[in-house]
C-alpha cells in the first residue's frame, strides 16, 4: 500500500500529508470518494498530532466517510457514520 508522505525509503518515518507540514505523522486519516468508490476502497492521509482534525475535517465537510487511527491500526473499509 502507498502512503503519500512516507517518503522512498524504507528506513524513513512517516510524515504528515498536509501541505508544507514535515513533521511526523501519528494517525492514519482514513477516506474514501463515495461517489466514486465503495465501502471496500480506503485512502489514507497521514497525519501529525497538529494536522489531524484539520485533515479530518477537511473530509467530512465534503461528506466523504472519515475514520482517523493511530498510524499503526489499518482499516479494511471506511463507512459514513
């Protein structure tokens, strides 16, 4: 899985999707397109500890399912709430 922000190494920690933000990403901002895709497609964002209710809200305001995790957890689908 590809994960904007994580940089081309392997070795490099992640950082946060928000533009110009470099520091290190602690949650997963899981997302989908509704009108483009179902449940079972997730797109995750990475964000940091200051941008996540930014990104989150973001998302929800464009009524597209939104569901933030700590960056370890992955999520399998996305439903609105």
């Amino acid at each position: 899985m590809f994960l904007p922000g994580a940089g081309g190494d392997a070795g490099s920690a992640p950082t946060c999707s928000r533009a110009g933000c470099s520091r290190a990403a602690t949650f997963n901002v899981n997302w989908r397109n509704p009108r483009i895709h179902g449940p079972e497609r997730v797109k995750v964002w990475l964000a940091c500890d200051e941008h996540r209710d930014y990104l989150h809200d973001y998302l929800h305001a464009r009524d597209f399912p939104v569901r933030v995790t700590p960056l370890a957890e992955s999520v399998d689908r996305v439903e609105p709430s």
